[in-house]
C-alpha cells in the first residue's frame, strides 16, 4: 500500500470520528445488518424472540450467523 493510500485511510477516519454523528440511533454494525436483507431478517427475528423472553420474564441469548459468517449474540 502506497504512503497515499494509507494517509488517505487515515485522513477518512479522522473525518469519520471528528464528525461522527452522536444523534444517530443505530451503531454501524446495526446499519450493515439492516442493509442486508437477509441478515436484517434474523436479526428483526431474533430481536422479536429475545422481546418474547422479556415477556414472560426469562432470560436468554440468541445467536444469529450473518452472511459474511459473522456470529452475533443478542442478549436480554
């Protein structure tokens, strides 16, 4: 990688976190999973399971694969 390059990656991230919105909702991860159909379904599935356990006073987990392989734990 070229000393452009990566002062380029780095200029980017500096802009990234110096004016980083503190008003938004959802995390970036939440953003990548909601602009995957397929991972925005078990994830919305498995906040739905998680909100059932909450009901009837349980606690729990639920492990979900993402697309890119990634395992993600929603927890109560």
């Amino acid at each position: 990688m070229s000393i452009l390059e990566e002062l380029n990656i780095a200029v980017h991230h500096v802009l990234d976190v110096f004016f980083a919105s503190d008003t938004d909702v959802m995390s970036r991860k939440v953003k990548q999973i909601m602009a995957n159909p397929e991972d925005k379904e078990k994830y919305l599935n498995a906040l739905k399971a998680i909100k059932e356990m909450e009901e009837q006073g349980q606690q729990g987990a639920k492990t979900i694969t993402l697309s890119t392989a990634e395992k993600l734990t929603l927890t109560t």
